[in-house]
C-alpha cells in the first residue's frame, strides 16, 4: 500500500509583523531602587536605559493577542486563514494545557494546530524553522509566529545581575506561501553541558508553594564567552547556509541580550557600515522570545529597514540553545 504525500509551496516568506509592547516604562533610576547599582553602570555594561514591564491588565495573553492581531491584519488575511499557531515563551507558568490553543480560539483561527515552545530567546527563530518547514511540507498554508514574554513575573529583584536585564513584550509574524525563497535554512543547535547557565533556581511547583517566582538566574559570564564566540562563529555558518555574503545584508537583528554581545559579533562578522544593526534593547530590555519581532517591527516603523530588505536575525539563550536564518523582510 502507497501511503498519499503532502505537497507544500516550493517556497515559504515572512508576510508581516506585528508587536506588543507593556504600558509601563521603568528606567534605571527606578531599577536602582531594587538594586545596588547605577544608571551609567547598567548603560555601560548592557546597553540598557529603560524596559517595559507588564502594568494593570496586562499579561501574557494580552500582549500576544494584540502583537498577532496587528501581524494578521497586516498581512492582509482573515485570521480564519492562520491553520497552525505556534507561540514561543518561558513564561507562561501552566505546564498544561499550552497557551497556544487559547490564542488561537480568540483569535478565530478556527480549529488551527496550536502549541507553545521552550526555546527561550532562541524560540522565535526556532518557530520560525518550524513554520517555514511546515509549509513547504504541506502540513500548513499559513503559520502564525509568536514571541511572548513577561519575564519581569520571573525575575528576582534582589539579584543585582539580572534583575536590570530582563523584560515583556511580543511579537508575532505570519508565514506564508512564496514564489520566491524568503526564508534561509535554519542553522541551529544546542549546548546542553551549559543547561545551568541560565536556569530557574527551583521548580514551578517549589516556587508557587514558597510564593516566589523570583526564580530567574544567570551565570553572566559563561553566556558572554558562548555569545561572542559559539554564536558569532554560528552566525557565519547562518549565513553561509543562505548563500549571503555580509554585503548582500541591509540588516542585523540579533536577539537583544546585550549591547557588549551584538558589538562583539559585529566585530566578528565584520558587517559593513551600511547594515542596520537593531538596538532596541536600549529602551525595551531583553525580551527574550519576543525581541526578535520587537526589533524587527520597530525597523520597519522607523523606516531604518524596509520591506524587502535581506536581514540576518540569530537568538540565544537558555538550554542553552541558539538558531538563525536570512530572511527578506516583510
């Protein structure tokens, strides 16, 4: 017996973006009075002068409904189209069921595959592997991408070397079909001997019983030795994989870790002047999942990037874990 194939689109793009971001802005004089620090130490060391956290009626939900709504309304389809939601995040603090399930029944992505991944800051540029996978499989037409986090209910505001870093937001992008390529293979990977490098210091389960969700941790130094070096190394391999020289790029959107790391992978891939280089982390913190369509979308608004510009977009973080593509912006 001969089993049917699925056939998919020869080719899949990024058909637009949308974001999400908190209404409450805390900059570091008001970081600096949960912790020992200073406005120029926290700039100088990360790049940082502000970040958004979640405010009253804010949540995880809230925000990725809002990023996926502008994202589905830009690209000109009824969200009854979207057949497959895939939502990145680590903080949405119910092991079952995923949240994806439910954005997509708000959203009226009627009866669309819906899951929730843990790639950290990798989790945007995994999802975007999996959906552009998807459709030229034939398994998906049109895949809705979402980067969600509110990590500031994660972090330990007594911790002097994170608390300042991390922040909420989302982002969501849906994929289509494409007469031509806008997707590059998927470069990525997984060091797991660091799985302590950036970890929760208890359980769920621990946590919620002590009242404590402060359990974010970070060991700085372990993670800037494998970003400057591991991932400025796998951005090359991600770009080689797109057939792209440094000079074919009009844009760098990096995951928003660190100012030190993006310079440090700057000097490593030896981008031109001409790139754009995405520093929204100044004003919006490590986002984690989200800050890859953060930046993305706040290129596009400001008209540093335009639509069909070629960028390089690579994410980082916990696992610790690591993907990249080229992708033609939407």
């Amino acid at each position: 017996m001969s089993l049917n194939v699925a056939q998919g689109s020869r080719f899949a793009r990024i058909l637009s973006v949308g974001s999400a971001i908190p209404s409450r802005v805390v900059d570091n004089e008001e970081m600096c009075t949960y912790i020992e620090s200073s406005d120029e130490w926290i700039q100088q060391r990360t790049g940082i002068a502000e970040r958004r956290w979640i405010g009253e009626g804010e949540d995880l939900e809230s925000l990725s409904l809002a990023a996926a709504r502008i994202a589905i309304e830009r690209a000109g389809i009824e969200a009854s189209s979207i057949d497959t939601v895939i939502l990145s995040t680590v903080s949405h603090f119910d092991q079952t069921p995923g949240l994806a399930p439910k954005l997509a029944a708000k959203l009226g992505a009627t009866d669309a595959a819906a899951y929730d991944i843990s790639a950290a800051c990798a989790g945007f540029c995994y999802g975007i592997g999996q959906a552009d996978a998807l459709i030229r499989a034939g398994a998906a037409t049109n895949v809705l991408v979402i980067g969600a986090e509110t990590l500031s209910e994660m972090i330990n505001l007594e911790d002097r070397s994170t608390a300042f870093l991390f922040a909420d937001g989302a982002g969501a992008v849906v994929v289509g079909p494409s007469e031509t390529n806008g997707i590059s293979p998927v470069v990525w990977g997984s060091d797991g001997d660091q799985f302590e490098a950036i970890a929760q210091a208890e359980p769920w389960p621990d946590a919620v019983a002590s009242g404590n969700k402060g359990v974010l941790t970070m060991q700085g130094q372990a993670v800037f030795r494998w970003a400057t070096g591991f991932i400025a190394d796998a951005a090359k391999r991600t770009l080689d994989a797109a057939g792209v020289t440094v000079d074919q790029l009009d844009a760098f959107i990096p995951h928003q870790a660190n100012d030190r790391i993006t310079n440090a992978m700057l000097r490593s891939l030896k981008l031109p002047e001409k790139v754009v280089v995405a520093r929204t982390i100044k004003n919006f913190g490590n986002n984690s999942a989200a800050s890859i369509p953060l930046a993305m979308d706040a290129l596009l608004a400001s008209g540093e990037a335009k639509s069909g510009d070629t960028a390089l977009i690579i994410g980082f973080g916990a696992g610790l874990v690591y993907a990249g593509q080229v992708i033609t912006l939407p």
